[in-house]
C-alpha cells in the first residue's frame, strides 16, 4: 500500500490489465458483469486489508488510492477469440515492452484473462454482495517475462480466485515472482490461506 500510495504522486492510475478471450452471445452480457465483480471483489480485498493498517485506519488515503483503481481492457475478438495463453503472454509483453514498462510496475508484470472457462465461474456473481459470495471463482492470472524452470511445476500462470485478487497485487508490487505465490493461490481455495 505505502508504495502503491508513492506510486501515485507520478501515475494517473492503477489496476490490472485484464484480456478478454470468448466472444459469445452470452460472453457479450457476462463479460461486463464479470468486470464489475472482479472490480468489486478487488475493492473489498483492498479496504479490509488497508483499513486494518494504524496508519490508514482514520483517514482519506485509501479512498483516495481505490479512486485511482482503473482496470484496462484490452477486447478484440480478431486477435483474443479463442487465444491461448501464449498468445496472450506475447502481446501483453510486446504492449509492456512498446511503453518501455519492463518490470516498472505491477500493472506490466501481471494481466488477468478472462476466458470461457473462467467466465463461467464468475457469470452468475453478486456483485452488490461480492464479499460475502462463497463460491469458488476465478481469472487467470498471467505473467509478464516468467522464469519457468523445467523442474518446477509453476508454468507462468495460474488460476487467481477472485478473493486473493489484492493479495496478489501486493506480493507482485515487492518484486517477487508469481512462481512465489503459485502453491498458495492456484489448484485450492484460498480457506485457511487467506482467511476465506
């Protein structure tokens, strides 16, 4: 949060890149109320994990930082229909790369991808209630320039369920690698883990 709040004076905003990769009659309604829950799940996360902080609890420095939470969407189904996940990867890096944005910052080290699979965990989601949802839903989490050993079993992305959205934006924002996190986030739900 501290360096988020830094990061701020210089930036106009924060937030995931998030790709789109289904383009369906029912993609094109879900996909909007998938955003707004993400969104909203991410707020939750964001405000119950800051406001806990001395240092935040009685002033207007979150309100501020989530007023500059903007999510960046990157649709086209002539590129994204149906892509694969290196498909994604070599975009996203060429996008990060073309900004000069290698390493700099969360936002050109991970992006979200919302494909069918995931889609369908988060379609029917509440989002006027997202903090209390106790269903089991996800993105894929992607990122930018992994190092992927062959002996290890993270293979650059991993399954994010929609409650460890911050706590992966945090842990990302210290440097370390999404390999780091791969066993705590991805393949089992976040109970015990996070608090869920």
């Amino acid at each position: 949060m501290n360096e988020l709040e830094n990061r701020l004076y210089g930036l106009p905003d924060w937030g995931y890149v998030i790709y789109r990769t289904t383009y369906t009659t029912e993609s094109d309604t879900a996909f909007p109320h998938a955003i707004r829950y993400i969104e909203a799940c991410l707020k939750g996360e964001f405000f119950t994990e800051v406001t806990q902080q001395p240092r935040y609890r009685n002033n207007d420095v979150p309100a501020y930082v989530w007023s500059k939470y903007q999510s960046t969407i990157i649709e086209d189904p002539t590129q994204f229909d149906g892509a694969s996940l290196e498909m994604v990867r070599a975009h996203f890096e060429a996008w990060v790369n073309g900004q000069g944005k290698r390493d700099n910052f969360n936002k050109y080290r991970v992006c979200l991808i919302i494909d069918e699979e995931s889609l369908q965990t988060l379609k029917d989601a509440p989002v006027e209630n997202a903090e209390n949802d106790d269903e089991l839903r996800f993105v894929k989490a992607l990122e930018a320039f992994p190092i992927v050993d062959s002996l290890d079993t993270f293979p650059g992305w991993m399954k994010c369920w929609t409650q460890t959205m911050w706590f992966l934006w945090e842990n990302m924002g210290d440097g370390d690698e999404m390999r780091q996190l791969y066993d705590m986030i991805d393949g089992s739900p976040f109970e015990g883990v996070f608090g869920g």
